[in-house]
C-alpha cells in the first residue's frame, strides 16, 4: 500500500513538473501564411491595444492576422533568450543589436541567413549598404535592420547667453572651449553671482556608446571606435588624437567649465542645469534640441524662441571635420530557424516584412492614419488639432508600432510637420546641417566584424579604458595612469581582439 | 476502491508475523497510515521544494558547459570546469573576493551588533507609548526600496548642494565628494544598510527578550545589580541562543552584498572597490551574455556560503552553545 501511494505521490511529482516543461510539440508548418507573429519592444507605459485602430489597419494593409508579442524595453534581451530556449518561437524578432547573446545564438544557427535574399525585395533592398553591412555580423546579414539618423552629434548651447556676451556661435572645439569659459565666468544669466558652468556631461562613461566624451575625441581625429593607422585596424583610444582629446577635456575640467559631479551626474536630469539657467552646453544628439525647445515652450508659451541654439559637429584642432556618426541602425528584425523551417515559408515572411515597408504600412507605423490622427500639409504630415479620442489613441499607438518600422530604403513615409513655425524653421536647419555633416562622416571601419574574445570579455576589456578616462578627467590618476590602462586592455585580451578584428577586416576587403 | 484490498492485504501479512525487514516496513506503514493526513498536509510543500527549487537546479549544469539560448541546456557543449579555471585565473577575481568579503563583514562586525545594541536600548525604554512608536518609525526604512536609498543618498550628499555634503565637509574642514570617492563608498554602503535595516532587525530580538525570565531581575536589582550589569549578566545571557542562531543565519547570507544597493552606488571613479560577485554577475552574464560564466560565479559564492553556515554552525556546537541544526 504504501510503496503504491508513494509511487502515485512520485507520479504526481512527475507529471506535474513535465505539465511545467512539456508545452512543446512541433507545428505542421502552414501551407499559406495567413497569420505572423512578431515580437516586438514596447518603450512607453503600455503596449498599444491589440483591437486598435492601428492594429486593425495593419491587418486589412498587409492581409494577414498579425499578433505582436509587446515585451517591455527593460527585460528585452533576457525575454529573446528565453524566447529562443523556448518552443514558443515567433516569426519575426526584433533583435536591439549585436550583443553578445545574439551573436551566440546566431553563429549557433538560430536565424536565417539573408545575405543573398533582401535584394530580390524591392523594399527590402537597401539604399545604404554599408548601414547593412554595419548590421551584419562579419558579413553575414541575419536581419533587416531599422534604419535609423546616420548623423546625430549636435552642440547645444543657451542662446540667449550667447548673444548676451556678443559671442558667435562654436565652429571649432576651440570655439567651444570659450564659449564655455565665457559662459562660466562672465556671468552669462546676469544675477551677478559666479554660479553658472559651461558643459554638463552626466555619468556617461562606456567607450563608443556616442558619449559626450566618444564625439570630442572624434572630432579630435581619434576615429569612430576603430581606426585605420600604418595598415592595421587599431581601438582608437590608441591614438595621440585620444590622449589630445582628453587633455582638452581635462583643462575644462579642472577649469572648472564642466559640472563637478560628471561622473555621478544622474543622466534623467541632463535637461534640468541647461534649462535652470546652470550649464549652458550639452554635447549630445541632435533630437535634444527639440526636446529643449519644448521645455522652454512649455514653461512661457509667449516667449520660448531663441533660447537654444545649436551647431553640428566641430572642426578639430587639425583644422578639419571629422563629422561623428551613428552605426545607422538600431537592431534588427531576424527570422527565427526553428519556427520558419523553410525556404519556402521564408519567402512569405520576407514578402510580408516587404509588404510592411512599402509606403502604405510605412506611413502608417510612422505617422498613423490619414484623416483621424494627421492630414498632410505640403507633403508634411501635420497632427489634426484639436485631437479627437481616436486620433490620439492612434498617436499614442504609433509610437509603439514604430518599432516595426525598417525603412532600409529612407523614410517612405512623410516627415512630421513641427507645431509652429519657429520650430519647423529649426528642425528644417537641424535636417540641414546633419546633411552636410554627413559628408565628413568618419565611420567605424570595424563595424560589421564580430571578435570571439571581444563577445567573451568585450565589456569587461572596455571598462578598464572607460574607467580609467573618467579617473583621469576628474583627476585620480594622471595621463600615465591613463596610458596604463590602455596597456591593460592590450595584456587583458585587447591584443587578441585586435588580432582577430584585423583579420577579419582583411579577409573581408 | 483498490485501497481496501490493499489494506486488508497490509494487516493480513502484519498477522503472520513477516521477516525483520518486512517488519521493519510494516512498522512504517503503521506509522504511515495513522499519520496520512499530515504526510497530505506535507505534501504541497514537498512539492513547492521539487518543482521550484530542485527542479531548477539542474539548470546549474550550465556551468559545466558553453550555454547557447537556442540550443538549449540539453543541447549545449560540455566544457568541464572551464569556466571556473576562467573565473580563478582572471585578475578581477583577488579584486572581487576581496570586495565582497571586506563589506560583508563591515556589515556582520557593525550592522549586527548594531542590531542588538537597538533592540537592548528599546527593551529599556519604560514608557510603552514611545517604545511602540519609535519601533515602529525604525521599521519604516525597511520597507523602502533600494532604489529609494540610493536616491535620497545622492540628494544627500550631491556635489556642492547636498545638505550633508555642506555639513560633514563643514565639520570636517574638508572638500570631500562622497558619492564618487572610493575611501567612502564602503563606510555609505555600511551606513544605508544600517539606515536601512537595522530597526527590522530588532524584531526577532525583542521576541526573544520578551522571554527573559523577569524574576532574575528583581532578584538582581535586590542583590544591588545596576543597568549595565543586568543587561551584561541577565539579559544578554537570555538571548544567546537567539543571537547565534542570527549570527549564523547572517553569516550564510553575508556573501549576498546586496546586488541593487551596490549597483546603484557605483560609479567610473569608485568601480574599484565597489564591484563585487553579484554585481560582476550582473554585468558579465546579463549584459554579456555568458550565462556559464556567471552562473559558474554564482555557483562558487553559494558553494561558499555553504562552507560558512556549516562552519559557524559546527564553531557554534564547539564552544558548546547550541547550534542551528
């Protein structure tokens, strides 16, 4: 008796952990695709609604039942690993990046390889390769990557103290070296007191995430993370150019030109000193300028203009411009091994994801739908004003479905007309001066390559610089120490990476 | 409807007398069967442990091998102990162990005495009413987040503008920024945690004093016994146990600093003396993605916390107090 009450008590241990484990079984693959399923990040307080106007709209423009898995920002990658572990597989991933999980699953053979595919797609054929070829992973493209700004870097600075001191607006580093010495003691807010600063920079440390720090040595002439010298691919905080850059840093630091607190400066509040009337300088992406301008709108309506101005990157102490760029992109939508088995499936997602980046989907992950949330004004869409409850619901929602958005061709969809004139002349000047900035582009020539050591210990390797450029700004260690360091990333595995990232770029020349 | 067979089976071979081991057997199943309601109230438990705690565990293999998401924990490559010969040969570990040991024990040496010396300073208090409020406001922090303490810290002491910045360096005759100076992340560290969780931790204290026996007192305060020496002779005495059993319960936790607070604390100028194992596992195998590698990190600093409750349980035994288990 006992033994078959224990063993029904072992049965029941064991069934209920395989109900844990066993939800597997594999699908008949569908003979039509007539349902996709999509697991896409969602940045804002909630998903988007799955019986939304939009939601509705992509379904009746593409023709299929289209079920997005909306996974929060903040647990993203962890949610993909554990996605893929799984048996619960979707058809399309938005992968954020290249990191190292990602990378592993791919080489591992997670995901198709569609290097020699995206061209037979109109709207998947890209217009910029070389943004392709930073999205792939040495080579092998495993994605249709969202394009994104190629150039962002931007200065901005407090018009009004600028014209209050009778200075021109930076064109060089020098330049802005004065405008912050100016803007620390001249007492640009005029209350008579010393209590004003140049630049504020955050806690931002981490080497080539576009840091305040990563565009001054770029303009410097230190490169984009990697950089070509005597034939061979080097990190470029192994060039002069670096140490030059830091100096330069260094002086504003112990000048005092730059808040105290940059190294523990809480980022959420870049905004605040500038707006305060504290820091008059952030060194930061183009996009902030707008979000500055509201700041000043929102707090006097009448008299918000001409408060910020900002210029694009600076010419370097060599006289030229060296223009910073972005990688392009930002991540990726890959197709999964295990739930499209083949090539035939494959085909009908690919030709839905070009059907969702043809004009008609485009527009409406983007600007939403014509007539309930935007109409268009030369060519502009313009957000119908005042916003009914279903325009709104729909421009809320957008800003989710966005995510979905390629646009590996351009934007095929209509810019977004600004809320007054003021503001439109300044993001027409914005989109004029990051143009011209891209002609200078210098890109990172180690983009596309994938180093073994650097997925192991790349992050690690990275903090020993990035450490150690803060330690010497704020002044703990001097520029031997700094040379050091540098040092150590080389014995700690950098001369591994460097090796292997050569290579690669030979191979692939 | 089998189990009256079974049953009348059961009693009829316990009739002919069965063998020592069937007997042995037979006993049990005695046991058993008057205790069945209780094995059944047992059970949800058992199972709790099976399916949420062992069942888990076998996902510590991935230590042993190059764990790959899409190939699965079966299907992922064996590599032996690897990553521990990874983990021990790599300059950061002298660093982490030394971290994590140094704030583990200015924790144990100070928050825990620290613990007692409130619960023995609130045992004295007379007056009921403000016993029970001051109680209860130490309590409070408790329940505040990390993320909490670590804000209110940085208003604390932000560069220039902090009201404790002004004072401390004010008094000090110093220029001191606390939030990014390595000489003070541990001393802010100790000093949140003492913040923090002190007053919780009286709780259990204060049970156990309640237990002391009150005749001792009056006779200490007949035989002409002052404050000091009848916390010293009677009270601390009646808590012993208690504090030992903490202590070591303490001990077995001490390696987990606390991965939130110290995260949040850290910062380029102070990573030196700030990262430790439950940090390092963060950043290498969350943001890196090497999952082995973290897990055979996590592995180590639990093997190690084994180590230490076993030896504090078995110094605990061997100074003849008595011990957890």
């Amino acid at each position: 008796m006992i033994r078959r009450k224990l063993s029904l008590a072992a049965a029941v241990v064991t069934v209920s952990a395989l109900t844990l484990t066993a939800c597997s079984g594999s699908e008949e693959p569908a003979a039509d695709l007539t349902s996709v399923s999509i697991m896409a990040p969602f940045l804002e307080a909630q998903p988007p609604s799955a019986d939304g106007a939009v939601q509705k709209k992509l379904e009746e423009l593409t023709g299929k039942d289209v079920n997005i898995t909306w996974t929060p920002n903040s647990s993203y990658e962890d949610k993909t690993n554990i996605t893929l572990a799984g048996s619960d597989i979707p058809q399309i991933m938005v992968i954020q990046g290249k990191t190292p999980g990602f990378v592993k699953n791919a080489e591992a053979g997670a995901f198709w390889d569609l290097t020699d595919k995206l061209d037979k797609y109109p709207n998947l054929k890209t217009t910029f390769p070389e943004i392709q070829e930073n999205a792939s992973i040495n080579g092998k493209v495993y994605g249709v990557y969202r394009g994104r700004a190629p150039m962002r870097a931007a200065v901005m600075f407090r018009q009004d103290w600028l014209d209050k001191l009778g200075l021109q607006p930076p064109k060089t580093t020098e330049d802005l070296y004065k405008v912050a010495k100016a803007f620390t003691e001249q007492d640009p807010d005029g209350n008579g007191q010393d209590d004003t600063w140049g630049i504020t920079i955050p806690k931002w440390g981490a080497l080539g995430t576009n840091s305040p720090y990563d565009l001054i040595e770029e303009w410097y002439g230190a490169g984009n993370r990697w950089t070509e010298k005597d034939g061979k691919l080097i990190p470029s905080f192994e060039t002069e150019e670096f140490l030059e850059a830091n100096r330069f840093v260094k002086k504003m630091v112990d000048e005092k030109l730059i808040n105290p607190d940059f190294a523990t400066f809480d980022g959420t509040k870049w905004n605040e000193p500038f707006f305060n009337g504290k820091g008059g300088i952030i060194v930061d992406v183009d996009s902030r300028v707008s979000v500055l301008i509201n700041l000043f709108k929102q707090a006097d309506p009448a008299n918000f203009e001409n408060k910020v101005g900002f210029v694009g990157n600076l010419v370097g102490p060599d006289g030229e411009l060296h223009a910073h760029p972005t990688d392009g992109y930002s991540g990726f939508l890959a197709i999964p091994k295990a739930k499209v088995r083949t090539e035939a499936e494959l085909d009908k997602v690919l030709e839905f994801l070009n059907t969702m980046n043809g004009k008609d989907v485009a527009t409406l992950l983007n600007n939403g739908i014509e007539g309930v949330n935007f109409t268009v004004e030369d060519g502009k869409a313009a957000t119908i004003k005042p916003e009914t409850p279903e325009g709104k619901a729909v421009s809320t929602d957008i800003k989710s479905y966005a995510q979905l958005g390629m646009n590996v061709a351009g934007n095929n969809f209509y810019p977004v007309k600004q809320a007054s004139d003021y503001e439109q002349q300044v993001f027409d000047k914005r989109t004029e001066v990051m143009a011209e900035d891209l002609k200078s582009a210098v890109y990172n020539p180690a983009a596309p390559y994938v180093s073994a050591t650097y997925v192991a210990k790349g992050a690690q390797l990275d903090n020993i610089v990035a450490d150690a450029r803060i330690k010497y700004l704020a002044g703990q260690i001097d520029e031997q120490g700094l040379k050091d360091a540098i040092k150590l990333w080389d014995t700690s595995g950098g001369n591994k990476v460097k090796e292997e990232i050569n290579k690669l770029w030979q191979d692939n020349k | 409807m089998a189990a009256p067979v079974v049953e009348a089976e059961a009693s009829g071979r316990a009739a002919t007398r069965p063998p020592a081991r069937e007997r042995k057997n037979g006993r049990f199943s005695v046991h058993f069967a008057h205790y069945k309601w209780l094995y059944l109230l047992l059970l949800p438990g058992v199972l709790y442990f099976a399916v949420f705690r062992y069942g888990p565990m076998y996902g510590v293999s991935i230590a042993f091998k190059d764990y790959v998401p899409f190939l699965g924990v079966n299907g992922s490559q064996w590599v032996g102990t690897q990553h521990f010969e990874d983990f021990f040969s790599n300059p950061d570990f002298p660093r982490l162990l030394g971290n994590t040991l140094i704030l583990a024990f200015l924790n144990l040496g100070i928050a825990f005495p620290l613990t007692i010396v409130l619960a023995l300073l609130l045992n004295e208090v007379r007056l009921s009413i403000l016993k029970r409020t001051v109680q209860t406001l130490v309590y409070i922090p408790h329940f505040l987040s990390w993320t909490i303490v670590a804000s209110l810290s940085f208003l604390l002491f932000a560069l220039d503008i902090g009201p404790l910045f002004q004072f401390l360096n004010g008094v000090m005759g110093t220029n001191i920024d606390f939030l990014s100076d390595p000489a003070w992340f541990r001393p802010l560290i100790v000093l949140q945690e003492i913040w923090k969780n002190t007053g919780w931790g009286t709780i259990i204290f204060l049970a156990a004093l309640a237990t002391v026996d009150q005749d001792q007192y009056e006779a200490a305060i007949i035989d002409g016994a002052g404050r000091f020496r009848r916390v010293w002779h009677i009270t601390l005495p009646g808590i012993r146990s208690t504090i030992i059993v903490m202590l070591i319960l303490a001990i077995g936790q001490m390696l987990n600093t606390g991965f939130e607070q110290i995260y949040l604390m850290t910062n380029a100028l102070n990573r030196d003396v700030a990262d430790v194992f439950d940090t390092y596992v963060y950043f290498v195998g969350i943001t890196q993605g090497a999952y082995s590698y973290s897990t055979a990190v996590g592995l180590f600093k639990s093997l190690v916390g084994l180590v230490l409750i076993f030896g504090t349980n078995w110094l605990a035994k061997r100074f003849n107090q008595s011990g957890l288990f």
